[in-house]
C-alpha cells in the first residue's frame, strides 16, 4: 500500500475515563514521504486554524481519538492506523461464554464492560460499583485468567496477557478501555474502514485500515531524540508503518505464516501486526 495514504501510530492508555486528558495518550502521523509528526489535540488544531493563542489542552482523551479517526474516515482521508491495546481474547473466552466471531464478541464486551462511558473507569466494573448502579451486569460475569494468552501472544518474548491487570506494563486496563471504541468506530462509518485481520487478512486497495501493534517491537529502532516514553511509542509505530509501506513490504505482514487452524483461531483472536 502506498499513495495517499496516512500512517498513524496511537500510543493507548487505559488511565482514568474516556474523558481525562492523560499524558499517555499520543498520536503521532506519517505521509508517505516523510518523518512522523505529533498530531495536535482538536482544541490545538482548531486555534491554530483561527489564529487563537493561549492555553489549550495538550493531551487526547480516548473520547477524542475515537472521534478523530471517526471524522477522517467520513471526510474519505485513508490512512493504515496503528493502536497499542488489544482487540480481542483468548480463543479460550471466546469458547467459555459461546462467542463465535468478532462482532459478536465486540457486542458482548460492552455489554458487560461499557467503559465507553463518559466516567466510567475501568476499575467501576471491576469493583461492581458500576453493577450496584444499574449500569453493567455484576463484576465477574465475564472475566478471564492471567495465563490465557492469544495464540499471537504466544509468538512473542515479551507480550502480557490482556487479562493481567495491575502491574507495571500491563495493557489489560487499556485493552478493557479501548475495545468499546473499536466497536463505536465500526458501528459509525461501517466498512469505510477495515479491523485488520477480522475483516480479512488482506485489506482492499485504498481501504483505510486498523490494526493492533506493540511499540516494544519497533521503539528502539528510531533515535529518541527528545520524546518522552509514551511519544517515541506512537512515533515509532508510524515510522515502522510509513517505511514498510514504501519498500512495498507491508504485504508480508499482513499474511503471517499461519497454518490453516491457527489461522482460524485468529480470525477470532486477531494478531498483532508486525508479528511475522
């Protein structure tokens, strides 16, 4: 894939509510030809448009990402995003609760974890303070076990378990986080955008694409310069993406060396671009 497209690195945070500005939050974009460059919060953008100065919100909200992409694709840009969280679990959820697909999951996930809401914490459904409110079913009705791991966890030295929360490194707060807004994407703009690979394993020419990446694959490729932690994440997801794509080397990717059963497991699963 190459031309027009935009290559987007997401750095996740799973902190607070979709609405807090966290400093973990980065998004970092890429044109085909050059280095990526941090992308402003809508706030910024819009001053900057008006020629307004002054103080303006320097970090995102999960709110505000969702909505971001949400208006590139209505406004028919295309771009191959990366985002830091998973998008799915263990095929051994999928067969405790009677899941068959992805879409299917995504529905039941928010269902039970609707940590879109505009206060709502992830902790709220965990501590069942969301359930006494009326606004979940109680906490535990959909749980998983810190050793279940993707099939495409298993094929890395270094990934944790989505299920493993509290503890430095975990990505199990902002996969819980991130899935609703996966779903609210989709259910918005349809099939403007492929979610790589439950949509397919090889996406449509001039199709805009999602995917899940793991920074620790590629951070230490790039120079750190002055970024912070969370910023060369997202930098260098963009990076990798713009780079592949213009040495024509995307496609391998997309096609991990998967046997025929392994690939039916992540159809359900996903897998974590980049992993070959």
């Amino acid at each position: 894939m190459s031309g027009c497209y935009r290559f987007i690195g997401i750095d996740y945070s799973g902190a607070e509510a979709p609405t807090s500005r966290l400093k973990g939050l980065q998004v970092y974009a890429a044109a085909p030809d050059g280095l990526p460059t941090q992308v402003p919060t809508p706030a910024i953008a819009a001053a900057r448009a008006a020629g307004v100065t002054g103080s303006l919100p320097r970090y995102w909200t999960r709110k505000e990402i969702a909505d971001w992409l949400i208006e590139l694709l209505k406004g028919g840009e295309t771009f191959i995003a990366g985002i830091d969280h998973g998008f799915s679990f263990p095929d051994s959820y999928f067969q405790r609760y009677g899941l068959t697909d992805w879409p299917q999951f995504l529905d039941d996930f928010q269902h039970h974890w609707p940590t879109d809401g505009d206060c709502v914490y992830v902790d709220f459904v965990r501590d069942g303070s969301l359930a006494r409110d009326g606004k979940a079913p109680p906490p535990g009705t959909r749980m998983g076990d810190s050793r279940e791991f993707c099939l495409c966890e298993r094929w890395t030295s270094s990934a944790k378990s989505v299920f493993q929360f509290d503890m430095q490194g975990s990505v199990a707060k902002s996969t819980h986080e991130g899935i609703p807004w996966l779903k609210r994407i989709r259910e918005v703009v349809g099939d403007r955008v492929h979610f790589w690979p439950f949509d397919g394993w090889l996406p449509s020419a001039g199709q805009s694409v999602i995917a899940e990446v793991y920074p620790s694959i590629f951070r230490k490729r790039y120079p750190k310069e002055r970024r912070t932690a969370d910023e060369q994440d997202a930098y260098a997801v963009a990076r990798w993406l713009a780079e592949m794509s213009g040495r024509g080397e995307l496609g391998r990717y997309w096609s991990p060396p998967l046997s025929e059963a392994e690939r039916g497991i992540a159809d359900r699963e996903g897998w974590i671009l980049g992993v070959v």
